[in-house]
C-alpha cells in the first residue's frame, strides 16, 4: 500500500534530508518503512551489481530480489548469479522470463535483437519486469548518476507510473567508490570482467568496451528500457513503405480508398467480376516465399487489368525485378521491414528489364543479334 | 513424450566457411571435438542451443549431439561423420583415392 | 554445343553481382538466414555435413574440354581437388566456402558455366539423354529444345518462389535414357505414322518418399505449343500446388490428389491464355540454335588397324564390348568413361582425371563429353579408329575399367558420408559390392545389371529405377539397407519392387552375393539377364534367396 507521493520523494519521516544519509542507513530506513509497502531490488547481477547486493544482503537478506533471465544471457552470468546468491545468503531471488507463448509468437527464432532490438527489449525485459512488480510497490534498482547519459541527473527517489516508487541508492555514488567498496569488501566480480567487459547484458548485444558503449554498440540504442518511464517501449507503427523504380515514396492514403485487396492465394475462379472497376489492386504476400501472388499479377494483366498493381508484403529487396516483369507496378513494404531493406538494396535491382530471357525468346527473330 | 537427456555437445556450421564447428565452455567455436563443452544438464543445454541460434553472423544450423565418453565420442553415425569427415571402405579418406585398390591391368 | 553470346554473359556478370551483394547483406545482417537462404539455394550453394556445397549446371549434361578444364581448376583452386558427377548431369563440389563461392561463380561465368537454379523452389536443370546428338536410335536431338527450355526458365520472374522444385527432362529417344517419366514434366520427341515430329508431355513423375510415374498430359504437341504449355503447367502449378507440408508439394502430389481430368483441364484453360503471349519467337530461336548442335561430316580413317588391334588385345575387346554404343555414324562409337573402378567413389573425378577426360575429348570426340544419369562421363562421337589409342591413355588415371552396366557400374549418391539429409551411407557399400564381384571375376558372367544405392529416402541414387535397388535407411541409430528389385530406366520405366525388411551394413553385401550366386543358378542361360530373369520368374524365389531362414519376407527383422 502506497500514500501518494510526488517526486522526489519528500519525507522518509523524521528525515527530509536524506542525500547527506550514508546509503546504508538509507536503504534500512526505506526497507523498513512501512509507507513504502512491499519491496523487491531488481538486479542484473552484471559488472556492479554485487555491492547493492551485498548492502542488502546486510540489511535484509530474504529480500525478493528480481533477476530477469532474458534467455539471451551470458552463460558467466548465469553462473555468476547462482554463486554469488549462495555466497551473500540472498534467500529470495526471483528469476523472472518471458512468457514461453509470448516469445514463440514474437521471436520464435531468436533473432529480434538483430531486426529490432528495442522490440526483443521489450519483449524479454520490460513487460516480464512489469507483471512481476505489480505484486510490488517500490523498487530498488542499481544505477549511478556517473553512467551518464539518461542517467546524469538521476534522483534518489522517483515515482515509477502511478503505482510505484523507485529508489536509487547508489545513484550519487562515482566509480571509485564502487571499486573501492568491492575491494574493502572482497567482493567476488563478474567473471567476464577479465576479458575486457565493462558493463554486461544479453550476449547478442553486447560487446567488450568501456562503460556501457559495448552495449548495442554500433546502434542508437543505450537504455534497454525498463528504466524509461512514460517509456515503457512502446512500438508505434511507422507509415509503411512504397517502393518504386526511382526508390522510397511515402504513402498517399487518399489514393486508395478505391482499392481492391486481394490475398495472394486468391484463386482464379474467386477473382470479384468488377475488378476492373478498381484503379488498384493490392496482393498480399503472406511471406516472400509464397509465390502464387506472381501468378495472381501475371493472370490479372493477362484479363486486361490496366490499373495499379500494388505488391505488399515483406518481400526483398532482390524479389523486385520479379516483381516488376510479373506486371506489379510498386511494392509497399512494413516500415521495420525497410529498415532492414533500405532503399539502397531496392534500387540496386531497379534495372529490372536487363537481361530479362522471356522476353528476348518471345521476341526473337531469326539472324538479328539478341544481345541485350 | 520426452526422452531421458543424453549428454550432448552443441555442433553447427561456421557461417563462412561451412565447416563443423563446436561451442566450447568460453562460448567459443572450435572446430577441435576434444574441447567441445559437454552438457549434463537439459536445461543448460536447451538454453545454450537457444543462444547459439541467435549467433547468426557466426554459425548457421546449430544442433544438440549425444555423445559418451571422455573424447567426447558422438553417438550418432552423422555426428561422428561430421567430426571424421567422409571415410571410404579402406578406412582411408575418400578424397585421396580414385580407387581404393590401384590396378596393374585393365579391368575386364 | 551451344556457346554463350554476350547476353548469357552479361546475364552472369549481372547475377553473379547480385550475388555478392546478398551475401554481404547476410554478413551484416540485412538478411536473415532465413531470408538468405533461397537466394543461396537459388545460386546452387547448399550447406552439407561437412561444409557448403556448390552445385555446378551442366545443362542437359553437355560439358566441353575447355570446361571441363575449368571445373578441374576449380576443385584444386577453392575445393579438395575432385567433383562429383551426379545423376541429374551436374556436378558438386563438396567442401566450399561461402567466402568464396563469388569468386568460384565468376571464375564459372567465364567459362561459360553456372549454378543458377540449381537448387530451390525453382526449375532445376533440364536433364537430357547423355546420347544425344550420337545414338542410332534418334528420332531427334533433343538438345535444342533443352537449351530453349533453359533460356525460358532462366530467372523466370513467375516461377522462383514455387512450392517445391521442379524438374523437366527430354529424350529424342524411344529407349528415353533421359527418364522422362520420372520427372514432373517429361517431353519425348516422337515421330508419327505420316513421319511428323511432335512431343509427347508427360507430368507429375518423382522418385523420392514417394515414387510415382508420370503421366501422359498430352500426345502429340507441335514444337511450336510447348513453351506455351510449360507456362500453363507450371502456372497452374504454382497456384495449386501444397504450401502446407513440404512432403506434399511436389507436381505429382497435385496430380494424386486432383486428378489428370482436373488438372488438364486447368492446364488447357491456362493454355489458351499463354499461347497468345508466343508469335512464333521462341521457333525463331529454335531454328538458330539447332546449328550449334549440329554434327560435322564423319572423318574418313581406315579401320583395319583397329581390328587388328581387337583381335590381339583382349582387354582392349572386353572394354570396347562393354563401354561403347552404336553412333549414328557407321565408324563412330560413344565410348563410356567409366567413373566406376572398382572400390573408387562413384562419380567422382580429381582434377587429373578432368583435365585427362578434357584432353582425350579434345583427341578424339570433337573436344565434346557428356555426363550420364548414372555418373560416368561419356565422349560422345570416337572414331573406331581412335579406340586403342584412347583406351590405352586412360590407364594413365584408372579410368579404363571395362564395366559399364555391369555390377561393379554402381549408382550411389553421396549419402551419410556426405549429405545432411541422408540416413544411411551409400559410397562404401558400393564399393565393397563392386570389389567383392570384381574379386570373383564375375562381372562378366552376370553381365548386364544395374545397381543403384540411395543413401536415403530422397532417392537421388535412384534406386527406384534399378534392377537391385538398395535403400540405406536408419532404424534406433543403426544403418540398415532395404533391398527392391525389378526397376527400369529405360522404356518402360517401371519402379522396383521392396523386397522384405532390411540388411544391416555387415549383412548386405552377403544377401546381395546370395542375390546374384542364387541369379546364375536360376537363369535360363548366359542371355537372361538379371532383368530379364526377374520378368521371369517374379519375385518370390528372389526373396528366398536374400532372406533363406524365412518362410517369406515377413520373417524376422535383420535389424543389428
């Protein structure tokens, strides 16, 4: 049970003035304040993870503790939380994980994190994150004001939607005072450390680097997002993408009310009588492997469709020239789907009457040289 | 219906190159089966082949082999194949020899 | 044969462009594995047990000298210095690397060779009879055709993503050594009774989990119809062909399950559309084309030395009785290489036995070879004259062994050796099959028999098809190998028939000595061949002789 409080947190009661507190004593009032109700840490048991485990440990040790086991994990890591458990006493560690539908439906062969990686984020960290804190009112989590970025001016205290607070003990702690603490401390560190880690996530994102450049190193991505409040991930869908000869054009939705949509697998027998009463048609490519929507285009021009044919779907990039010589005029492809298929990739194959067989054999005629 | 898990490796084909490869216990590809890491546990092992699905800029069609022994010593004739390369009938491998037995006159 | 013009050129340069353009997107992650992978197949490179495989085109099995030498550069350059000839006249390399498999394109293109389609949902190679353009028996060289069916089918923008491969085969033949029945579209050049050329279109043949023949669509087609019913057949194929079940999305599936009034209907309904859309190019370009394949006059040489030759060596006699075949021209024969010594790998062929064939061609059969559906290599037009001299120089590379069609000429894939789909290994029991005979001194006293081995359900051994077919299966993790009998290529195809439950890898080879021992004993005389015993005498005395402990094939499983 929460009072409602405003960020920061104003009272601990009897002590408004708790950045002079030493964070010991902060963490063991705030765990045993009632006004803040049920309490969990949540930890990544990553590069500095074993000090607020071991302030806790000293404090509470059946604290629950949250670790989010994203199924993409260092095997070290596994290891590292497993000991470092047992070492310290933690009675009460929780392994949260994505739902085995929900990962199935999403990413059922684990390559997300290459096409989207705020998606598998999402996937495997936030939402999992926030079904285990709805049995919790305040979190503990482990970040530092020196990590930088987002994180520069983080506060001790800061409410986490509607329903949670958030504590942040070590948040003005440097990163000298948590070598030190780990060595006062002989405090067991993460193995991967040795081999040039500084900070450690899932291990398709992260690379060897200082500080937190080596994760999703190479992309724009540097919060994996379960801190980013009116930040839950969330995927807005994007405009899709049409593709032309002459690259990316954006779509006019006006254009198409009067389009007719057919599936790819539409038989010949189940095509509309009106169909020429449409100015466009747009066939569906359930996937790219599915060709039949190249017989649909090649039989709907073969009835005299003279309007536009519109491929869409997650078709690459070198399907174009197909799909041009089967009598589609434009493709129109998922926003995420683009990204990985810019238009560069698109334009590489806008020359798609080269080199094109079926024609030349159609239009052969004896002793002329046929060689374009 | 599951069955009892054998202790396995985790083999695959290096991206690039093709070759057979085996996930050692630094996370690593070798393509040596003596230091392939063996897996007691199922549940590490699933895990581990989750994970080595998702290493797609290294290695391609990774798979779980039963194995016993010390060597590790695969269990199933395509895995020791794949560790051996292809034998002919004299033990020799097959690329080497036209012909296993080279012949002094033409065959009638 | 036919000779790439810049346009088949230019097509190469430009695929083999894009080609290096998808794997560099597949190395840094534009494209998935899954989404690389047809492109790859498209391209001809597989992933096998042991590395990536690449599987070279030999359309409709015509190979030149200057070709062959280029594949013989090829396996040393980027491979482990040998290929693999296979039963649908292409050839494998088996250790290559996608690093390199660009490069290997481009150094294909150049001599006017490639690996596209021959992998994937797609139309794979136009096979062909090896004879063709030599035999006697001849109503047409049905190489033209094939080199106008695989220009339209090249990177035909309708058919890349079918449900399944498919394949087409043609025979100028009536003996139709091309298998045309076992293919989904089949296309025999015939003549008729007014002495008319036209084409027989068989559909829906396939050997594999499933073998089924063909059959007739159409009797008689001009020339003139069939690329317009090859737009239809494969039209209406890709619409109503399985996307749900991989083992169900063959052309042969479809006709099971639809049933040749339907699906013919279907077809002539498409027909009439597709006709409309040729106006007579594609004869254009047939007409031209036939004078690529065309045969000059036959050299004038004096045969006497030749038969004197015959009669002093007796090696030499043996080896021309069994390796050569009736040519059109009276003094020609086509000699078969055999790829088959007793104990090699069938099929396969190091660099030296490339370069050796190139040269030989280039002696003594106009610089043209061919590659058979049973992995030898043939020289298709050898004046008797030249016969000692090209029988002495392949002792050089133990490539003159005497047995073609006999037991020790083995047809094996691949198989657990080497193929990522197998489940059985198929190289060593051929070879210790051909040894064992070879070691009695009974090749020639069995005579005519086909053996073909597959080392799993796929069939590509074509096992099916032979007169003892064996089928290297996998039962509790121990290789077994399920013996048919009675198959044919030739006309009339006809699939083997199984036998009872299957030999271990320690047992087949006995039961197959049984088979042929308990065969010498049955036949009529020296001229009743293995087949022709078979025909006979039916099945139930073979099976006694390969499972003699059992009442009948239903007795007790070998299983080790």
């Amino acid at each position: 049970m929460l009072h409602d409080v405003s960020i920061p947190y104003p009272g601990l009661s009897g002590c408004p003035d708790y950045e002079t507190l030493d964070t010991r004593t902060l963490l063991a009032r705030a765990l045993a304040d009632p006004a803040l109700g049920r309490c969990a840490l949540v930890s990544s048991f990553g590069a500095e993870s074993v000090v607020l485990l071991h302030l806790i440990s000293r404090i509470k040790p059946d604290l629950p503790i949250l670790f989010i086991d994203t199924e993409l994990l260092f095997a070290e890591t596994l290891r590292y939380q497993k000991s470092l458990a047992r070492l310290l006493g933690l009675s009460n560690v929780q392994i949260i994980r994505a739902h085995p539908r929900d990962l199935s439906q999403t990413d059922p062969h684990n390559r997300l994190h290459i096409s989207d990686p705020d998606s598998c984020c999402n996937l495997r960290k936030v939402q999992p994150l926030q079904r285990a804190l709805q049995s919790f009112d305040t979190w503990i989590s482990g970040r530092k004001r020196y990590q930088g970025g987002l994180r520069a001016s983080l506060p001790l205290f800061e409410k986490d939607g509607e329903k949670h607070l958030k504590i942040n003990p070590l948040a003005n702690w440097s990163a000298q005072d948590i070598h030190d603490y780990i060595e006062q401390n002989n405090l067991p560190r993460h193995p991967l450390l040795e081999k040039g880690y500084h900070s450690i996530g899932c291990k398709p994102c992260t690379r060897p680097a200082s500080g937190r450049t080596g994760r999703w190193s190479g992309q724009n991505k540097t919060e994996c997002g379960i801190h980013l409040r009116n930040g839950r991930v969330v995927s807005r869908p994007a405009a899709a993408v049409l593709v032309r000869d002459g690259g990316f054009v954006v779509k006019d939705q006006q254009s198409e009310t009067a389009a007719l949509d057919l599936p790819g697998d539409t038989a010949l027998q189940d095509l509309p009588a009106d169909l020429h009463n449409h100015s466009m048609i747009r066939i569906t490519f359930s996937n790219f492997a599915d060709g039949r929507g190249f017989t649909l285009a090649r039989d709907l021009r073969r009835r005299g469709y003279r309007g536009c044919l519109r491929a869409c779907g997650p078709l690459l990039a070198d399907q174009y020239s197909m799909i041009r010589r089967v009598g589609f005029d434009e493709v129109e492809i998922p926003a995420e789907h683009a990204r990985r298929q810019p238009e560069r990739l698109w334009q590489a194959r806008a020359n798609w009457q080269a080199y094109d067989y079926q024609s030349r054999l159609q239009g052969w005629t004896r002793g002329r040289q046929h060689h374009i | 219906m599951s069955r009892p898990f054998v202790r396995s490796i985790l083999s695959a084909n290096d991206l690039l190159t093709g070759r057979v490869v085996y996930l050692t216990n630094t996370d690593g590809w070798t393509n040596d089966i003596r230091r392939a890491v063996v897996f007691d546990d199922k549940a590490e092992a699933i895990a581990r082949l989750a994970w080595a699905e998702a290493q797609t800029h290294q290695v391609i069609a990774p798979v779980l082999a039963p194995v016993r022994g010390a060597a590790p010593f695969p269990t199933s004739n395509r895995d020791r194949l794949r560790a051996t390369g292809p034998f002919s009938l004299a033990g020799k491998p097959a690329q080497e020899t036209p012909s296993a037995r080279p012949s002094e006159t033409p065959h009638v | 044969m036919y000779e790439y013009n810049a346009f088949d050129q230019g097509f190469l340069t430009q695929r083999l462009k894009q080609f290096r353009a998808q794997v560099a997107q597949r190395l840094n992650g534009a494209l998935s594995e899954e989404e690389f992978k047809p492109l790859r197949l498209m391209n001809g490179l597989y992933l096998q047990l042991h590395a990536y495989m690449l599987r070279v085109a030999i359309p409709y099995g015509t190979l030149s000298a200057s070709q062959m030498r280029a594949l013989a550069d090829i396996s040393e350059r980027w491979d482990r210095g040998y290929g693999h000839f296979t039963t649908r006249q292409n050839i494998q390399f088996n250790w290559i690397s996608l690093a390199d498999t660009p490069d290997i394109l481009d150094a294909l293109a150049k001599a006017g060779l490639h690996a596209v389609q021959t992998s994937g949902n797609t139309i794979r190679n136009v096979t062909a009879d090896p004879f063709a353009g030599a035999a006697a028996d001849e109503v047409e060289d049905p190489r033209p055709l094939a080199e106008m069916i695989r220009q339209w089918s090249t990177d035909h923008p309708e058919f890349q993503f079918l449900p399944r491969k498919f394949k087409i085969a043609v025979t100028g033949s009536p003996k139709d050594r091309a298998i045309t029945r076992a293919h989904d579209i089949g296309l025999r050049i015939l003549r008729n009774d007014s002495g008319k050329v036209g084409i027989e279109i068989s559909i829906g043949g396939g050997l594999g989990r499933t073998p089924i023949l063909g059959q007739v669509l159409a009797p008689f087609v001009p020339k003139s119809d069939i690329l317009p019913m090859l737009e239809a057949i494969l039209s209406v194929y890709n619409q109503l062909g399985r996307r749900d079940n991989k083992y169900k999305a063959r052309l042969k599936i479809a006709l099971q399950e639809l049933g040749m009034a339907n699906l013919r209907e279907s077809v002539l309904v498409k027909f009439q559309q597709t006709r409309r859309e040729f106006s007579g190019g594609d004869q254009s370009f047939l007409a031209e084309v036939e004078h690529h394949f065309a045969l000059p006059p036959a050299k004038q040489q004096s045969l006497t030395p030749y038969q004197n030759a015959m009669r002093k060596d007796h090696a030499l006699s043996r080896w021309v009785q069994t390796n050569t075949r009736q040519h059109k021209y009276a003094d020609y024969v086509s000699v078969t290489i055999s790829l088959k010594t007793p104990g090699a790998v069938p099929g396969d062929a190091t660099a030296s036995q490339m370069r050796l064939m190139a040269s030989l061609s280039d002696r003594f059969s106009l610089s043209e070879l061919r590659v058979t559906q049973a992995q030898n290599i043939l020289l298709p037009h050898v004046h008797k004259a030249d016969l000692p001299d090209l029988f002495q120089a392949l002792q050089k590379e133990n490539l003159s062994s005497g047995n073609i069609g006999l037991v020790s000429d083995i047809t094996a894939c691949p198989g657990l050796d080497y193929c990522a789909l197998a489940t059985a290994r198929a190289i060593p029991v051929a070879q210790e099959i051909a040894l064992r005979f070879q070691a009695l001194n009974l090749e020639h006293e069995i005579g005519p028999l086909e053996i073909k081995i597959s080392g799993c359900i796929n069939a590509c051994g074509h096992h099916h098809l032979g007169h003892i077919g064996i089928l290297g299966l996998e039962r509790g993790g121990v290789e077994t190998y399920q013996i048919t009998l009675g198959g044919n290529g030739l006309k009339p195809t006809t699939l083997g028939e199984r036998t009872g439950p299957g030999f271990s890898a320690d047992e087949i080879l006995p039961a197959i000595e049984r088979l042929l021992l308990g065969y010498l004993k049955q036949r009529t005389n020296r001229a009743e061949s293995f087949i022709d015993c078979y025909r006979r005498l039916g099945p139930l005395p073979f099976r006694a002789m390969l499972y003699p402990n059992s009442e009948n094939e239903k007795g007790p499983e070998h299983a080790a």
